[in-house]
C-alpha cells in the first residue's frame, strides 16, 4: 500500500512538473548594457532601483542616474545648488509608500 502511494505522489509530481515546463511565460525580460555613450555618468553601478514609475536608477561613484528606457539625466552634487546631492558616490537607493525616492551618499 505504501509503495502504491509514493507510485502516486511521484506521478502527481512529474505531471505537475510537465505543466509547469509547458506553461507561457507571463513576462518577458530584455537586457541591453548602458554604457558611457549612453549617457551613463561611471562605468561601475553600485546600485540599482526601479521606481513605482518604471525608471531605472543606478547609483555610482560619479552621480545618480535616472534612465526611462531611452534616455539618461544624470544628478551630481553642485557647491552652488543646495538641493543638489549631498555628495556623488551613491551608496543606496529606496522609494517610500509615498513614491518618494530616497538616495543615500557616502557623506552625510
């Protein structure tokens, strides 16, 4: 009897499995590299977010980049803006539940 019950589950398990392999992808991903002619501020991202609006952000050591799938606005510090970031090594990025981004830099 117990031999027909683990026949049973095993057989549940693989159909379960063909299902699973045969079923369409919901999403599809693409991937393209940005780079430094793509109006990425440094070659080496420290982070990554993608906002509620669908933007992609990269944190670097060179600034924050803002890329909406075509193009790239990049945010740095500037001595003579006091909104500016703080500094542009950029060290983390995070939204709150107000779709307000954060961005956090190696100097407070």
């Amino acid at each position: 009897m117990l031999k027909r019950l683990l026949c049973i589950i095993l057989l549940l398990q693989i159909a379960g499995w063909t299902e699973v392999q045969s079923a369409p992808v919901a999403n599809t991903y693409y991937f393209s590299n940005l780079s430094l002619k793509d109006g990425l501020s440094q070659l080496s991202v420290l982070k990554i977010y993608q906002d509620s609006k669908g933007y992609m952000w990269f944190g670097t050591r060179n600034g924050l980049n803002k890329y909406d799938g075509n193009r790239m606005v990049v945010y740095k510090h500037l001595d003579s803006d006091s909104l500016s970031l703080v500094d542009n090594h950029i060290t983390a990025i995070v939204e709150d539940r107000k779709n307000c981004l954060w961005v956090g830099t190696s100097r407070g």
